[in-house]
C-alpha cells in the first residue's frame, strides 16, 4: 500500500491522468462498469422524461393563458363556444401526443436497463 493510502493500481491511474475503480475481492470491474453504466443511462432517461413533461407543461399554461384571453375577448357566446371547441380539440390532441412520447421514453428506458441487465 502506498503512502497516500491508495493501492497500487489506483495511484497509477492517477499518476496517468485517469481515475480507476478499488479492486474488490470477487468482483468483475466489468460488472462495476455495467452497473455504472446502467445507472447513468437509466439518470439520463429519467432527466429526459422530466425535462419533457416540464416542457409540456410550460406550453399547456401558455396556451391555456391565450386561450382564455382570447375568450375573455368575445361577448357572443357562438364566437366563445367555437373558440372553447378548438382548444379543447387542441388539448385532447396535445395530452394525447404528449402521452405518446412519454410511452415510447419509458419503453426505451426499459429496454435500455433490460439490455444492460443481460449483459
């Protein structure tokens, strides 16, 4: 053991400009690497799927804020109503795409652990 309390193969990493994983006693480094592997690509998906809903979201408010300044607008109500008509065939629509994208993100976040898992 060295003085820096390392052992031998992390401090040669180190000296090389890289970092190495301790060595454990029956434990494949590849299988470390797999599992590493895995949790980043599983924290990827996650932070994808959030960053969709957070995108849907901001644009649902937005459009929900034109829609009803838009109707604030109208005194005739067959005007309103074709507007109200319009949006709530838009967000039907939305949610409906929306949903989608989320299925096919969960069913590549699966996909993807299910692989590494097999590995």
């Amino acid at each position: 053991m060295s003085k820096t309390g390392q052992s031998p193969p992390a401090a040669e990493a180190e000296k090389r400009g890289g970092t190495a994983l301790p060595s454990f006693p029956g434990v494949d480094p590849a299988d470390l690497e797999r599992f590493f592997e895995a949790n980043r690509s599983m924290i990827q998906n996650i932070l994808d799927i959030n960053r969709a809903m957070f995108d849907f979201m901001d644009t649902r408010f937005k459009s929900d804020a034109a829609v009803f300044d838009e109707l604030c607008k109208y005194k005739d109500w067959q005007k309103a109503s074709k507007v109200q008509t319009r949006f709530m065939s838009n967000l039907t629509q939305q949610y409906f795409d929306q949903t989608t994208k989320m299925m096919e993100t969960a069913t590549k976040l699966l996909s993807t652990q299910r692989l590494i898992e097999h590995d």
